[in-house]
C-alpha cells in the first residue's frame, strides 16, 4: 500500500482463510482504538465497518502521509505504517487471548484509490457518485452478509453516526459530506 494526498481510499482486509477476527464487542472496541491511535492522527476516516471475519476503511489521505519514515528496510508512510501496526498489534494480542499462533489477517491489507476508479459494475459512474457508492457499501456490508436488517442495528460502523444515533466517531462528518455530496 502506498498513500498520497488528496486521494481517496477504500481500504479493506479479511481475516486468513475468511476466519472471524472479531468474535466478542471487546474486540471490536480494541481494534477501533489502536485504528485511532495509528491511522486517525495521519489520515481523515471518511466511513468504516467491521465485520466478524473483515473490515473496510474509507479514508482521506492529505499532506500529512508524505511524512514518510525508514520502517526496517522500507520507507513507509505513515498510513501504511499505521495499518501494520494496528494489524500486527491486534494479531498478536488476538492470538495470546485465543492460545494461537499465526497470521490472522491475510497478508496483503487491499487499498483502492477511488479517484482512479470511477466505475462499479463496469458501469462509468462520476467521481462523486462513486465516493457515495462506496460510502453506503460499507455501511450496509452487514445488511447484505444477512447480519442485519437495517444498518442501524450494526453498531460496529459509521452508520449510527451519520444517522444521528451516536454522537462521537473517528470520521469527519462534513469532509464526507463534500466527497460523497449528501446532506
């Protein structure tokens, strides 16, 4: 994964042979928390959903992922620093809590830039269109794994939020609404 500013990413990762990697709410809680420990200072969380066995991130990257730094043997920016470190850190207290050991998410955590794309289903779509697209792809990703009926009743992603059913997220509310152009 690379990021560079003013793109938009949907970035996304499941766990290793579609195992769950979220089993009880702590869980989710805790993978939340190392998110905005590591990617919140670095990027704008624009929507977010995490399911049992994977999780979806959109995010806007600007000027502060050119801060790059010499990680080992590779320059990493610190969007994609930050997903290794919230991936490795959950990994690993995941696999103590459980007596496993092992790669729990799938080695390759996907990132698409939307501003590349503009179509869905093969269908060209503009720009916008395609952020709004993606932006309630996610929020009904448990409405269509039959989780759910509506996706208010998830409470594991930005939904509640943009619904006015809670009143604190790691998103930016008025930069998603410029993106994806809803009110």
């Amino acid at each position: 994964m690379k990021f560079l500013p003013e793109n938009i990413y949907h970035v996304y990762n499941q766990g290793n042979n579609q195992q769950n990697v979220f089993i009880e709410d702590f869980q989710f809680l805790y993978f939340l928390q190392l998110y905005k420990a590591h990617i919140v200072p670095h990027c704008e969380t624009l929507a977010w959903c995490l399911m049992h066995n994977h999780f979806h991130f959109m995010i806007f990257a600007d000027k502060r992922c050119l801060d790059v730094k010499k990680q080992g043997g590779l320059l990493l920016d610190p969007v994609t620093n930050g997903f290794r470190k919230v991936l490795s850190t959950y990994a690993h207290e995941f696999n103590i809590k459980n007596n496993r050991s092992g790669s729990l998410f799938r080695p390759k955590t996907k990132a698409i830039c939307l501003n590349d794309e503009a179509s869905d289903n093969g269908q060209y779509l503009s720009k916008q269109d395609y952020y709004l697209n993606t932006f309630n792809y996610l929020h009904y990703n448990a409405v269509e794994a039959g989780i759910v009926k509506n996706p208010a009743d998830w409470k594991w992603s930005s939904f509640r939020f943009y619904n006015g059913l809670r009143t604190n997220s790691i998103c930016n509310k008025e930069l998603a609404m410029q993106i994806c152009g809803f009110n």
